[in-house]
C-alpha cells in the first residue's frame, strides 16, 4: 500500500498546530473553537500554508466530526425528558422562525435576489449550529446547566425544520416546482418523525445491541450504527446530526457512560477537523469585499439569536444570567449555512461569498461571546455556576 508522505506530514503539521492552539485557549480559559476556525482560514486556498494533500481528509474528516460531536451530546439526555422538552418548545421553534429567517429574507430582498435567493439567504441566517455549539457547551462546561435543554430543543426543532426546508431549496434551486418541492419536503419530515417515534418507542432495543464488555466492539457497534442512521437521515436530506444525536439519546444508564468514554478521544479528534474544515472553505480574497455586508447581517440576527435564546430558557423558568447564556450559546451559525449555500449557489454565485463571510464571523465570533455572557465573573470554565 502507498503511503502519501505529504498527507502524512500535513495532517501532522495540522494537528501539532490545532494542540499548540488549543493549549494557548485553555490557558485564557476559552473555548479553541475560534483559534481552530482561524487555523482553517490560514490553510485556505490564498492562505499562508495550503495543505493540498490534507484537504480531502479534512473535509472527509468534518463530516464524522459533526456525527460524534452530535453522538455525545445525545448521550448526556435521556429521549423521554428531551421529548417532553421539544413539546414544551414548540412556541419557541416558531419565535426563532419569525425573529432569524426574517432579517436574512430582507436582506435577500434588498439585495436584489430573486426567490431562490431570498429563500435561501433566510434559511443561512436562521439555522444555528449544532456542531459548534455542541463542543461549545462542553468547553463551557454547561451541559448540567438548566439552560442547556432549551437551547437543545431549538437546535434540534431547527434539524428538523431543515428536513423540510433542504428538499424544497434543492427543488427550487435546480429550476423544479413548488409541487415537487412540497412533496420532498413531505417525505422527509415523515422520516423524521417516523425514525422519532420509533426511536422513543422501541430505542431500549439500541442499548442491547450495542451492549458488550469489551470497550473495543462498544465502539465499533455503536460508531457503526451511528454512521448508518446518520446516512439514513442524509439520504431523505434530513440532518445526519438528528440521527446521530437520537442514537445518543437511545443509550442510557451504564452503556451511556461507557460509550462517552470510548467515543471521547475520537470527538475530539474529529470536532478539531470539522472546526478547520470550515475555515479551509473560506477563501480570503472573496471575503474581504463583502465583509462589511457580512459583520452587518451578523449583528442584526446575533441579537435576535439571543432573544430566542431568552425566550426559550424562559420558558424553563431559567434565571436572568441563565438566558443571556442561552441566547448567546445560540449564536454560531456553521455547517448548514454552508450546505445552503452550496444548493443555491450554482444559480446565484453572489450568495456564495457573503454567506461563508457571515458564517465565518458568527461561527468565530460566537463562542467568544457566549464565553463572557452571563457570568458573574470571568472565571474557568469548570467554575462556571450551575442551574442559574
């Protein structure tokens, strides 16, 4: 077999540099989200060191990253308190409907795009992400936090809100009609209520499957039929993240602290690479004359993001200093941004670069915000306080 010596030491230069930054964020207390996301930039087509051999694996390597990152987070819950959240939550997926996809439909507007356009430039500024701030939360420590399972329940209403929207851009972008469309997006959310349902019903069976004394197969069952139902959920064009995630919230008890245990190292690994990824999908010379445009969209729907934040974990009865960390937890936008983008952007190529422009910021901006919002003080993270 062939060894590709330039892989090798490009994905050994990538990775030593990822470990000197992520030392450099723990000791100022950060989350290495944003020195991670600069890293990718830097590698870039344009940057100061492009790892061509390396790129493949890193895009390769995002898309686990995004499933683990999802896996563990699911992991941490249980599906009957989550779906008794998601129930609870329903007013808020409609407040951050209305208050996110709004401000990017007038944008579009007044841009001058046409429908497609403005449908996906909605979608770009509505859709958080998950994967970002799911190790978010994590690096925060705020996983216990009482806010946590009403940012959950937004995220994972926005995954299921984009198993219809996906199919009708897709529709819409390559010249179809409004009927082929509705009936994608139809199918799709049938799936995904139908995987739902079956999950919160039968999921017991998953833990028995996946069960065994050695650390080794509990990984290799458990990666594998994550892998597989996150294909699943691509395959209807809903969320591979849903999938992984409703894996994780199938497993509990013992086989759920095991699994967090075996599956660590590899998300963390893979989490590092989708941060990069992102970056490398940037190229500088496109971003900078659309920058302003970009910062603008930014705040505006930054701090809407923070009012359905507050909204939500008001909902829970959550403290003031509580929402604030919700709202601002919900910031980043990130991969699904960039997936509507790539639909839309064979017929509109102006969407392309202002859409990665704003992703880039919030997706930087965002942990750095959610890191100092709502703390008494600037403490570490392993202080963070609990429940308020």
């Amino acid at each position: 077999m062939h060894v590709s010596i330039a892989l090798l030491l490009e994905l050994g230069l990538i990775l030593v540099g990822l470990s000197i930054l992520g030392s450099l964020a723990r000791r100022a207390t950060l989350s290495p989200i944003p020195l991670y996301l600069l890293a990718g930039l830097a590698l870039a087509e344009g940057g100061v060191l492009p790892v061509p051999a390396a790129g493949p694996f890193v895009q390769a390597g995002a898309s686990i990253g995004i499933v683990l990152l999802l896996l563990a987070l699911g992991l941490e819950f249980s599906i009957a308190e989550f779906t008794a959240s998601m129930r609870h939550h329903l007013p808020s997926a409609g407040v951050d409907l209305l208050v996110n996809a709004v401000p990017g439909a007038v944008a579009g507007w007044l841009l001058g795009l046409d429908g497609v356009g403005v449908v996906a430039l909605a979608g770009a500024t509505y859709i958080s992400s998950s994967g970002i701030i799911a190790r978010l939360l994590g690096d925060l420590r705020r996983l216990g936090n009482r806010e946590t399972p009403s940012v959950l329940a937004v995220l994972v209403l926005e995954d299921f809100a984009m198993a219809a929207y996906l199919p009708v851009l897709a529709v819409l972008a390559s010249g179809g009609t409004w009927w082929q469309a509705m009936a994608g997006a139809l199918v799709a959310v049938g799936v995904v209520l139908a995987a739902f349902v079956a999950s919160s019903r039968w999921g017991h069976h998953v833990g028995r499957l996946v069960e065994h004394p050695d650390n080794e197969q509990l990984m290799l069952r458990m990666l594998g039929l994550t892998m597989v139902v996150a294909a699943l959920a691509e395959f209807v064009r809903a969320s591979a993240a849903v999938g992984a995630f409703l894996v994780g919230l199938t497993l509990t008890g013992q086989t759920a602290e095991r699994a967090r245990a075996v599956i660590a190292p590899l998300r963390d690994l893979f989490a590092a690479v989708f941060f990069v990824a992102i970056g490398l999908s940037v190229a500088l010379a496109a971003l900078v004359p659309v920058l302003p445009a970009a910062l603008a969209l930014a705040v505006a729907t930054g701090l809407t993001k923070v009012f359905t934040g507050r909204y939500a974990a008001s909902r829970d009865g959550v403290g003031r200093r509580g929402r604030l960390r919700a709202g601002a937890a919900l910031i980043a936008r990130g991969e699904f941004s960039l997936v509507i983008v790539g639909l839309a952007s064979t017929q509109l190529p102006v969407l392309a670069p202002l859409v990665t422009a704003y992703v880039f910021v919030l997706a930087t901006a965002g942990p750095l915000i959610a890191r100092f919002t709502g703390t008494r003080t600037a403490i570490r993270p392993s202080e963070q306080p609990h429940g308020t």
